[in-house]
C-alpha cells in the first residue's frame, strides 16, 4: 500500500511551496508531516524498501511498463537534492 504512495508524494514533495500554500489558502488539511524532509526520509524509507534504488535502467525496465525517460522513477539521491535545495540534479 505504501508504494502507491509514492507518485503523490513524488509530486508534493517537488512542489512542496505551491501546494502548501494552496491547502493554507483553502483551509484544506495538510496530509502529511509538516516538515519536508520528514517527508522525503519516508519516500526514501518505501522507495528502498520497494526495491526501487537496486540499480536497474529505468529506462530499459520501463519498456514493459510503458516508462520513459520522463516518465521513470527518479534517482533518490537526484531527486532528494532537488526537493531540499531545490538542485539542478537531473533526474532521469
């Protein structure tokens, strides 16, 4: 269960600024821990234990899965330095 959540957080996470200030203009309840990298330590926790960091190109696996290079799962280390300092990291 907790994999599914990966793509929302995946997308909370690198738009963090814009949609928390969203749910506080709405009055919408905050889903998550109020801390970023709270946030992102869990992403890794499921990332890694769903396997997702065991060196396989996404790229080539996503074949089967209809992935891209847009479209595949990111580089944790990449794509942590673009959620907390919002890094030129590329993530493939």
């Amino acid at each position: 269960m907790e994999e599914a959540q990966l793509s929302s957080w995946f997308v909370l996470l690198l738009r963090w600024d814009e949609m928390r200030q969203h749910a506080r203009d709405h009055n919408i309840p905050w889903p998550v821990a109020e801390d970023k990298k709270t946030v992102l330590d869990e992403f890794a926790r499921v990332y890694r234990a769903n396997g997702l960091d065991k060196g396989v190109d996404p790229v080539s696996a996503g074949q089967d899965w209809g992935l891209n290079e847009h479209t595949a799962p990111p580089q944790l280390p990449c794509f942590a330095e673009n959620v907390m300092q919002n890094g030129t990291c590329r993530v493939v």
